[in-house]
C-alpha cells in the first residue's frame, strides 16, 4: 500500500495527459487532472511555508549557531502572512463596501504592497545583482585562455561583449554596415548559427533525457521518488 | 607589479565594477541603438497585427529580473496600445502580479481612453506552472474563473466570448526562466501554431534561438534588445520621443558598455598574469 | 581600537553627516500620493491613494499647474528609506559577510515563502478549491461578484474534494509520523510532470528541432548570387554544427579516430555557444546592477531624475 498505490496514481496521472494528446474525447479527463495539480501546487506553497517554520524553530529550540537569524525569518514570515492572509489596508470595492475582504490581495497602498514594494522587491533585485560583481571577480580570477577550447569560448564572449554594446559598432564603424566583420553583425551571426546549432543539439540531448526519464516513471522502472524507507 | 595584480583582493575588482556602473548613471551616458534583425522581426509581429487584435502578454518574471525585463514589458505595452490591440494580461510567477501591476498603470496614466475590460483585462495569477499553459489551451475560463480584480470572466466584454488561448492572434512572454518562454513553446506555440515572440533574460536568450523561426517568431535578448526595441518604437511612434519613462532600455546601455569593457580588460589582464607566469613557471 | 574599526566609523559619520545634510536641503527620499475619494452607491467613502511624481505636490513644487490634491505619504517614505537600507545591506556582503546581510537575509527568506503562499492561497484555494466546495461560504464573503442575478450561488463540485484530501495528505510531510502519505500527493504530481512533458518534449524539443534542422545546404533561389552563398553557408553551418554536437553528446561509440575529430569540433561550436553565453549573462546582470543603483541614485538620494519626477534633470 505504501509503494504500489503511489505507483498506479503516478501511471494513471501521466498516462491521462499522454491520453489527452492523442484522444481528444479525454481531454476534459486531463484538464480536471490539470486543475487538480494547480491546486496542489497553491498547497506546496503552504508545504514550504511550514517547513520553513520547523525548521527554524529547531533551530532556535536547539541553540544552534545563526538562531537569532531564524528568529527573524519567522518573525517576517508571520508579519507577511498576517497582512496578506488579513488583506489590511485593502479598500473595499465599490461596489460591495460592505465585504472587507472583496479587494485584490495586493492593491497598491494596502500592507502587503507596502511588504512587496519596499521589503521583497528590493531584497531581492539587490540579492541578484550582487552576481554582476563575482561574474567580474572570476572573469580575472578563472578565465583562461589554457587550451584551444577556452580560447574559442574566450574569443566568444569578448565579440559578444563588445557586440552588444556601442563600443562594437563603434570599433567596426569603419567597415561597412552590412560587413559580417562588424562586430555587431559578427554576434548576430553567432547567435543566429553558432549558438541555435549549440543549443539545439542540447535541446535535443535534454529532451532524449527528460523522455526516457518521463517514461520510466510512467511504466514504474523509476521508482526513486517513492524512497527506500518505511516512515 | 605582476604579485601585486596575482594577490589583488577582489574587493578592488567590486569597487571598480561598482565605479562603471555607477558613473555612466551619475552622467546620464546614453549611445545610438542601431535595431537588429531579431528586434525588427519582434517589432513587426505586433506593428504588422490588424489594429485591435488580440495580443496575450504573458509577464513571468520578478523583481530579481525586473532591470532587465521591465523595458521590455513596458515597450510591448506601449506599442500593444498604440496598435490599439486587446490586451489580456497574466502570470505564471507568485511574485509576477506586481509587474502585470506595473505594465497597467502605463495604460492608466499614458493611454486614458483605454478601458478595462474592453481594452485590456488582467487574468492574474494561477499556481500550477507549465500546468496552467496546458489548460490555457483547451479552457480560459475553467483556468481563470476571476480576473485580479475577483470579477468573473463571463462577466467582462472582452473574455465572454474566448474560449482558450488559441483565440490570440499573438502571444508575447516577457520571461525570467521557468516557466517563461520554453514553456509557452512547448505547450501553445509548438502543438497550437499560435504566433509567439517574447522578451527574455540574458541568461535565457541563447537557449531559445533554437526555437526561432518556427516555434518563435523572435526574442528580444537581455537589455540591449530592449534599448534597441524602444528606440525602433520612438522611431515609428514619435508621440513617445518626449516621454522619458519610455527610454528606461535606452538609459541602461550606458553603464553596460563601460561594465563590459571593464570586464573585457580584466580578463585580458588576467590572461597576461597567467601567461606571464606560466613563462616564469610559478602559474597554474 | 582597531584600524578597520575606526576606518568604519569615521565611514558611518561622513555618510550619516551627508544624509542629514541632503534629507534637510532637498528632501530626498520622500514619496507623494495623489488621494482620490471612493464614493460607494450605498453613500459610504473612503480614500484611495495612488504613487504620485513630487513635481505635482504643491508642497514641494508650489508652481505646480497639477489640480490634483498630491500630499507627502509618509508610510511610503519610511518604505523608501527602508527599501534603501535593505539594498544597502545586501551589498554590504561584498565587502564580507556581516549581520546587516545575515539579517537582510533571513528577512528576505520569511518574507518570500510568506509572499507565495499569501498568494497562493487568494488566487487557487479561496478562488478555486474552497469556491467549489463551499460556494456560499466564499460568494457571501470574499467574491460577491459570483453571486447569480437571482441570488443563487455556484454549485458545489464534489471532485475537488480531490485535490483537498490530496494537499492534506501533503501537509502530512510536516508530521512526525505518518510522512508517507504524502507520497500519494507527491506521486501525482510526479505522473502529471512525467505526462506532460513526455508527449511535448517529443514534439517541440525533438521532432521540431530535427525538422528545423532538414534544411538546404545549397540554397538556390531567386536572390543575388551573393545571397545565396550566404545562405547557404549559414545553413551549412547549422547542420554541421547539429551534427557535430550530438556525435560529441553520444557516448556509446568511443571518441576515437573519425568520431574523435567530428566530436572535437563539436566540442568548438559548443564553446562558441557557451562563449555567447556569458557574453549574454554578464549583460544581464549588469542591468540588474544598473537598476539597483539608479534607485538609489533616483528614488533615495534624488541625485538624479530620469523620469522627470522632481524637474531637477531628466
């Protein structure tokens, strides 16, 4: 029971969407399939939330190293909850002034705009632009013209670089405009015929890979995700 | 010298790159923009469109992309308005709604006559991913039931009478990853023949040529295809010359050349200490 | 003391002493709002406030022509501020980690597994799942636009006591016992990935590409000579490039001899597709970096204005 019905439900689940494709009497079989992974996903979110939660209360329960930190996730986390689950500071509709919680969740002005314009939003722009510091520091640190291969991909990346800016067209100003030299027509061409043949062979090798994986779970060879223990 | 440059602390290299951004900001450096194919390809999708055709703008992205994205987002919209076409706004990223958010208000404050729920209408957001594009396909209203703004669909002019995603004349993504664009190709563009172009990040634009021309009608790849896009856009819409939020792509173009060239002599520089001591003997 | 320590605070002084000074000669770092009364049928109102440019608040531009009331938010301003010292914060890992990134960190992490599921929960589980199964409950409370011209409500579909049992079973991965059932949940959405993924890869990653890639390799049509050379060249360089690619993915043959070369060649147009690569991310996070600092630049210091919201540059 605990390995075999996760088996049929992963068959039948993937065989019904498989069926949809080619059987077009099924697809409002796959489309309730459909809604019913949507729904799921909205309860991952949920799943995530409360692990989050567990985790940093074991962490804070236990003392261990960086407590005061997880302190200071929950502390957010309950904050951002309340006022989202809560819709404070949503005006009511119009039209129905009498249902507090009618408004769109996160109107501008109400509390969880307020979380998402001034807390999340620059949070995490500011989170990924650091990127933009360490891709410089190892372009000096790491990136070596050792062998024929490094010095292609090198190569490469300075056309690129200088192609997808002014300082290209600027150096190749002196040639003229429909010159495959240029280095702004240069980076065209690669991208155009270089990078889509690279690609598409990677394409092609992902999507071989993501079938026979797709397969496996559908005819129960692939049997990874159920686990090996017995809690 | 060369000791100096082999133990330099990165924090030097942050500094310097932190000075080539930020100066070309402080200066407002901007540079002309000459439109590439792929941006003229993605312009005439949308120009070459029957005035008030249906256009679905995707905009799965957020913040963590927004420097890049949301000159895109901005210049599809402007131009989708311009057109005068029906726009049905949505997102596949719990984070994406702000943004969708964002691209309206250009119509609320630049397009007054546009009308929502005539002209434009905002489906929201649904869990489910790459599961949500799949359903858009058979069922619109079964996907989103209400709008954003809890309105049901039946219940507004423009979606009533749409049946699914294939009712679009067009399909533009403005993509930060999964699910974005491979997505919409694998689901509607590819199974459906919808037309689709999108706008998409620099980390994800070299994967999707290889979708281009068949399953993509074109991409607009990172900021300087944005740059490009909005001076294509002034060119042929003059009323947005004097507009300056319409130049956000533009702007941007001055920091990313001096950053470029800074990263381009940092790793010449560090070649020549490679080399240099490889000669010497003590580099690996 | 240390060195670095006082270095840090004669740092913190000056920027403190520049803040001061600017908040008080320009005002930088405020944000308007332009109100607007709501007036309701039944006669109630209320006050919705929209992001304003300063240039129309008399209060900082008493030339204004705007005959719109912008006033001085002040929970927006306090927000800017905030927004401010959180981006400062995250840099500030650059220099090394510290306890203003560790706590701009954990606050993120709350913050963002709070946000999804605040999300989450308006737009599938109330507007979905318990619309379906407790229509009553959620038309009388949440989306009065649902409720029929005669007062009826939506029927309740009984299927989607489907999805509830199987999201409870989810939510079983938190307790202590019993954690195996949450393989059923978990197995579906396994099965529904592996369905729909298997059919459309096969389609639009495999047959499509492999058709786009049964191309001409000598094209002779109606243009110039020239063009045609071009083209053909280009498509040459596809199919070659393809093919090449692949022998080096296929590992069952051992890269010796012919299927060595053919591979390393492959590996080259690999290494150009790579190269392109990071010629392509190095600009995208860039922008990024961009971004971040004109909202500093902008929105905080108002050093500069780009988008011509105090008239002082643009």
């Amino acid at each position: 029971m605990k390995r075999t019905i996760p088996l049929i439900i992963a068959s039948v689940t993937g065989f019904v969407l498989v069926g949809t494709f080619f059987i077009p009497y099924t697809r409002d079989w796959g489309d309730e399939v459909l809604e019913w992974f949507n729904i799921l996903a909205a309860i991952a979110f949920i799943l995530g939330g409360g692990n989050l939660m567990k985790l940093s209360l074991q962490k804070i329960s236990y003392k261990r190293p960086g407590w005061g930190y997880a302190a200071v996730t929950i502390i957010a986390f309950i904050a951002t909850l309340v006022i989202g689950l809560g819709k404070f500071g949503v005006a009511p509709v119009k039209e129905y002034p009498t249902y507090s919680l009618a408004g769109p969740y996160d109107e501008q002005g109400s509390g969880f705009w307020w979380i998402f314009e001034y807390v999340y939003y620059p949070l995490a722009a500011t989170m990924f632009s650091l990127l933009a510091f360490f891709i410089a520091s190892a372009a000096f640190r790491a990136f070596r013209a050792k062998n024929v291969e490094a010095t292609i991909l090198l190569s490469t990346a300075f056309i690129v670089l200088l192609g997808r800016t002014y300082a290209g067209v600027f150096l190749t100003s002196w040639l003229p405009d429909d010159n495959v030299l240029r280095l702004d027509n240069m980076t065209e061409w690669i991208m155009n015929n270089m990078n889509t043949a690279g690609m598409r062979a990677i394409t092609i090798g992902i999507a071989l890979g993501i079938m026979s994986t797709s397969l496996k779970v559908l005819l129960g060879v692939d049997r990874s995700y159920i686990g090996t223990d017995d809690g | 010298m060369r000791a100096f440059l082999e133990n330099l602390d990165r924090r030097w290299i942050f500094l310097l790159v932190l000075i080539a951004v930020s100066t070309p900001i402080l200066l407002k450096l901007t540079f002309p923009e000459a439109p590439s194919k792929q941006v003229r390809t993605v312009f005439s999708a949308i120009d070459d469109l029957d005035d008030g055709s249906r256009v679905l703008i995707a905009l799965d992205y957020d913040p963590s992309s927004k420097g890049e994205l949301e000159p895109m987002a901005s210049a599809f919209t402007r131009q989708c308005a311009l057109k005068k076409h029906k726009l049905y706004f949505m997102t596949l990223w719990p984070q994406g709604t702000p943004m969708v958010n964002q691209a309206i208000d250009i119509l609320k404050n630049e397009f007054p006559d546009y009308e929502y729920g005539t002209d434009y209408v905002n489906l929201g957001y649904q869990t489910g991913g790459e599961a949500v594009i799949k359903k858009l396909a058979s069922d619109l209203h079964g996907t989103f039931n209400v709008d954003a703004n809890n309105e049901i669909l039946k219940n507004i002019p423009m979606t009533q009478n749409l049946k699914n995603v294939r009712d679009m004349d067009l399909i533009v993504n403005v993509s930060a990853g999964d699910p974005g664009t491979k997505q919409w190709v694998l689901f509607i563009s590819t199974p459906h023949n919808i037309k689709t172009v999108a706008g998409v990040t620099g980390v994800t634009a070299p994967t999707l040529y290889a979708y281009i021309p068949r399953q993509l009608s074109g991409i607009l790849g990172a900021i300087k295809a944005a740059a490009e896009y909005e001076y294509l856009l002034i060119q042929n819409y003059p009323e947005l010359k004097e507009n300056p939020k319409a130049k956000e792509g533009l702007r941007r173009m001055g920091p990313q050349l001096v950053a470029h060239v800074l990263i381009i002599v940092l790793i010449i520089i560090g070649n020549i200490i490679f080399f240099t001591g490889r000669r010497q003997g003590t580099s690996v | 003391m240390k060195q670095s320590t006082l270095i840090w605070i004669v740092i913190v002084v000056l920027s403190g002493g520049f803040l001061a000074w600017r908040t008080a000669q320009t005002g930088m770092g405020r944000a308007y709002v332009e109100a607007e009364t709501v007036i309701a049928e039944s006669g109630e109102t209320w006050t919705i406030e929209k992001t304003a440019d300063a240039k129309n608040a008399r209060s900082f531009n008493p030339t204004t022509e705007s005959e719109a009331i912008v006033k001085l938010s002040w929970p927006r301003t306090i927000g800017v501020w905030c927004a401010a010292a959180l981006t400062i914060a995250i840099f500030s890992f650059l220099w090394g980690d510290n306890p203003f990134y560790k706590l701009a960190e954990a606050i993120f992490v709350g913050v963002s597994a709070a946000y999804a599921m605040v999300v989450g929960f308006w737009t599938m589980i109330v507007n979905k799942l318990f619309l379906h199964l407790f229509p009553q409950f959620v038309v009388d409370n949440i989306l009065p636009n649902l409720k029929g011209a005669d007062g009826s409500y939506p029927d309740v579909k009984y299927l989607y006591l489907v999805p509830l049992v199987l999201g409870v079973m989810l939510l079983m991965r938190l307790a202590p016992q019993g954690g195996w059932i949450s393989r059923w949940p978990l197995a579906f959405f396994i099965g529904a990935t592996a369905g729909l993924r298997l059919v459309h890869y096969f389609q639009a990653d495999f047959v499509s590409q492999i058709q786009a890639t049964i191309i001409p390799l000598v094209v002779l049509t109606e243009q110039t000579t020239m063009e045609n050379v071009s083209a053909s060249i280009r498509n040459i360089t596809l199919v070659v490039g393809v093919m090449t690619s692949l022998v080096y993915f296929f590992f069952s043959w051992e890269h010796v001899g012919v299927v060595h070369r053919i591979s390393r060649v492959g590996i080259w147009v690999l290494m150009i597709t790579f190269g392109a690569s990071f010629g392509y991310t190095v600009m995208g996070r860039v922008a990024l970096l961009a971004q971040r600092l004109e909202f500093l630049f902008d929105d905080w210091l108002w050093i500069i204005d780009p988008a011509s919201r105090r008239l002082i540059g643009g």
